[in-house]
C-alpha cells in the first residue's frame, strides 16, 4: 500500500481509537463528581473505573481470535456499536449499578478495539515502517487524553450540561469511525472454511479471568483477604483457567495458540505488559482524584494539570517511532522506557499536600516520556515475531496481560487507597466532626469545614503516594523483562501479505504427492505455530 492508502485506511482506525480514549479520559475527571452525585462510596468509585477494565480484559483474547478467523473490519464495526450502546447507557444511568454494569458493555466494545486496531494496523503496515505511524497514533492518543479531562471538566462545570454529557459525547465520534471504516479500510480475505471458534474456551478463560478479578476488586473492601469468599473465587477460576489451558491444547483454534509462548521474544513482551499495566493503571488512574481531593483543585483543573504526563508520552513515543523505522532498532527504546517509566513512580511515591506543581509536572513528565517508548513497542516486537496468520492472537495476548495487569492493580491498589484513607481520616478528624468520607464515601470538598477538608486532603495525599511506591516495584519487573529481550530485524512486508504468502506456500506443499518438504508455517494438535527453523524463534535468517 501507498503511503496515501495507508493515511485513508488508518483514519477510520484512529477516529474509532479517539472513540475509545476520549471515553476513559472525558470521564476520570468527572468520576469524584459522578460517585458523589450518586451518593456512592470509594469503593463504588473503584469499581465504575475496574468494571470497564474487567470486561475489556476478559474479552481482549476473543475479539483477538476471531479477527484471525473472520473479517477484521466487520468485527471493528461491530465492537465500536457495542461501545456505543454502553456510553448510551452510562449516560442515562439513574444509580451507581446501572452505571457499573454499563461500564461493562462499554469495556466489551473497548475490548474489541483495543485488540482490533492493533491487529489492523499490522495487517496493512511492515513492522519496519509501523514506527513512522506511531507518531499518528501518539498524537491521537495525547489529543484524546489531553481534551478528554478538559472536556470532561467543562461539562461536570456547565451546570446545563452535566457529567452524563460526559458518555453521550463519544456516540457521534464512534459513528464517524464507521463510516470511515467502511469507505476507506479495504484487506484481502484469505477464506478458512474451517475456521471454528473456541466456545468453550473463551467462556473458561472468561469465567477465570472475572472470577480472579472480581476477587481482587472486592478482597479487602466487602470481605476480608483471608474469608471464604476468597477461597470461593480463587479456587473457581483457577480451577477454570486450569481446564481453559487443557482445552486450548486439544481444539483446532484455540483462543490463545499456546505454542505463541514457545516464542521468547513473545513471552517475554507479554510479562513486561503484566507489570506494566500494574504500575501504570494502578498508579495513574487515582491521579485525578489526588488533584481533586487533596489539592483542591476543580475537574477541569484536574485536566489541566495532567498535560505534562500527556506531553511526555507524545513527545517520546512519537520520536521513537520515527527513528525506529529508521534504523530498525527498537531495544534500545524499549529499555529506556521501561528504565524512565520506574524513575517516574518512584518520584511520584515522594508527593504529598505541599509538592510544588513543578515539581510534579517533572515527575509526570518522566512517568509519561517512559510509557510513550514502551507500550506500543511491546506489541510492535511481539507482532514482529510470529507468522501472520497469528498476528491477532499475539496482540491480544500482549494487550489482554497488560489489560489484566491493570485491572488487578487498579482494583488491589483501590482497596489499599480506601483503607488507608479511612484510617488516616478517622485518626486525624477533629472530636464531633462528621462527613469527611472516614465511612468509606467519597467526601465533597466544598461542603467541609476548614479543619475536616485539611485532614481529608492530607490523608487522600499520603494514600495516592503511597499507591505510587507500590506500584514501583512491578515497574522495576517490567524492566527486567524487557532487559532479557533478544533484538530481531523488523520484517519488511505487511501482516496481509505475509498471510498470502504463508498461504500460498502452504496450498503449494499440500499439492505435492509424496513431498517430505513442510511449508514454513505448520499447525499442531492445539493449532499452535511450529516454527520449521533452528531455534524456538524460528529462522533468525527470514525477515520479510
């Protein structure tokens, strides 16, 4: 594809990508008010943000196999009119569990696009020259992320608009995707009249995953670590994981080919994604409410506030996709990001009440410039490693940990954000003061006195740094991952045509009677990718 091909297709798949991130940042502001208008508790707050991550995560690795079985841009379409229907419901919600389970259906579609986007832009560009687009990415990512909470705030402000306006303002820009989609995303179809879906291991793997999930969101909040609601939910999903991956070995088309992970370079990506995710969501998604409720700060102040995070991020990983297509060289920038990423949390664990803004905004600026390098690299080596016809399954999987890794950080490092602060409130609250959230509410700043707001700031800033400095080691793991990362040549020709190739190949080898030649890619009893070259990577030597 031209370079002008390429711009026309990728429009429709960023449209949908502003879609998906306009909605997670419009909202973060407008959460403290959301949660208090609804007169829901922390851990409410928690779970409207790990709801949406919970259904996203469990449906990642679906969405991801289907789009090696079926078609890509149907499949798109089809996630980004699911996303529609939750942020349509979330803005007509009337209580804290109609918001929550809306949040799921929107986590379903954002599942699909998270997946699908990824999946696409390989199929239609080399690994080699996927960096020069990043920069497209990135700065629909940063635009996204940075008018999103200024956005968000200035309709939570506008008394005759409102936070619901905060979900119905995605639904346009989602219809647009559609029909860019349908105009300008044109990919061959390479016909699989056997392709199968896994039924029984989605549900397995979907079951499992929210099982463990739900335990962690709830452990410690409405039940103890140590109860038999614990044992209840961990014994169900390992017991389904565990029959998951017995099923994934014995069906045609598994949902995760495990023989992806024979692939260092793929396992590898999708530990340091886990980690990744832990430190990253588990860390940042409670800076919104630091700037609310510890600095005082209004919702569109709050947005304001997070543009050097954003301004890192677009700055880094825009650069380092231009010079990665090239050079070809991509370690160097996974490491140092992973290296900038762990500084940035460890400074972030420092703040407290009296942080100058400077002084944050440097340690924001850190923390966005290493994830800016690392995220999309991640997917970008793990995509480069395996045959095409497994390129959705390798996205998935690297973007599925990184969901999980996220939802799990969000969701222990929440119970530990309520606890702390409940403690420190109902420590510090002056004798006979009441309504500074000691009972598990999210408190309303404007309505405390001077001393009751004091101690509730306070406490909210030693519970946010203390998230930080938990979150520091998983970012340390992330590095070490990516440390043990053997660099390969990026291939030089698109997921589509490599799938033609692989197929033709393929067809080529089946026609020949009696040939002992096997084509370059086969499959085993589990339907997972067995390299025919030296080595569990496959032939160092092929780099198309």
């Amino acid at each position: 594809m031209t370079n002008r091909q390429i711009l026309q297709a990728m429009s429709g798949l960023m449209a949908g990508m502003f879609v998906a991130i306009l909605a997670g940042t419009v909202v973060a502001n407008a959460l403290p008010r959301i949660v208090a208008d609804l007169g829901a508790t922390q851990s409410a707050y928690t779970w409207v943000v790990t709801s949406e991550l919970l259904a996203m995560t469990a449906t990642v690795p679906l969405w991801g196999k289907l789009s090696d079985l079926y078609n890509k841009k149907l499949l798109l379409q089809l996630s980004l009119g699911v996303f529609v229907l939750g942020s349509i419901l979330a803005g007509l919600s009337q209580g804290v569990e109609m918001l929550i389970f809306s949040r799921v259906v929107q986590g379903i579609g954002a599942g699909g696009l998270t997946a699908l986007v990824q999946v696409v832009m390989a199929a239609i560009v080399p690994p080699r020259r996927l960096g020069k687009y990043a920069g497209i990415f990135g700065s629909v990512f940063a635009v996204g992320t940075v008018i999103g909470p200024l956005v968000g705030g200035v309709l939570v402000d506008t008394p005759w608009l409102g936070w619901r306006w905060c979900f119905f303002i995605g639904v346009p820009f989602a219809l647009v995707s559609v029909i860019l989609l349908q105009r300008t995303l044109k990919l061959p179809t390479v016909r699989r009249p056997d392709a199968k879906v896994d039924y029984l291991g989605a549900f397995l793997i979907v079951g499992g995953v929210s099982a463990l999930l739900i335990w962690t969101s709830l452990a410690g909040n409405s039940f103890d670590w140590a109860s038999w609601q614990t044992a209840a939910l961990t014994s169900l999903g390992v017991v389904m994981l565990g029959l998951a991956v017995y099923v994934e070995t014995q069906v045609a088309e598994p949902i995760i080919p495990l023989g992806i992970f024979r692939s260092r370079t793929v396992t590898l990506a999708t530990v340091a994604s886990l980690f990744v995710g832990v430190a990253m969501f588990g860390g940042t998604v409670f800076l919104t409410q630091y700037f609310q409720l510890a600095l005082g700060k209004s919702p569109t102040e709050a947005g304001l506030m997070s543009l050097p995070m954003i301004f890192g991020l677009l700055v880094s990983s825009t650069g380092a996709g231009q010079i990665i297509s090239a050079t070809g060289r991509w370690k160097v920038f996974v490491v140092s990001g992973a290296a900038i990423m762990t500084a940035g949390m460890g400074l972030l664990a420092t703040i407290d009440v009296d942080t100058p803004f400077w002084q944050l905004s440097l340690y924001m600026a850190l923390l966005g410039f290493g994830l800016g390098m690392l995220m999309q690299n991640l997917v970008l080596v793990a995509q480069n490693d395996v045959p095409a016809r497994y390129l959705g399954s390798a996205t998935s999987v690297v973007s599925f940990f990184r969901s999980m890794g996220g939802t799990v950080g969000t969701s222990v490092l929440g119970a530990v954000l309520a606890a702390r602060v409940a403690e420190d409130i109902g420590a510090g609250m002056p004798a006979g003061a009441e309504g500074g959230g000691g009972h598990g509410a999210v408190p309303d700043l404007a309505t405390l006195p001077g001393p009751v707001r004091e101690v509730v700031e306070n406490a909210y800033a030693a519970g946010t740094s203390e998230l930080f400095l938990l979150a520091t080691p998983f970012a340390a793991l992330g590095l070490v991952a990516v440390l043990f990362l053997k660099e390969k040549p990026l291939k030089t020709t698109s997921g589509s045509q490599r799938l033609v190739e692989e197929s033709k190949a393929e067809s080529a080898q089946a026609d020949l009677p009696g040939s002992d030649a096997r084509p370059e890619v086969t499959l085993s009893k589990a339907g997972a990718p067995v390299a025919t070259g030296s080595g569990a990577d496959g032939p160092e030597a092929d780099h198309r």
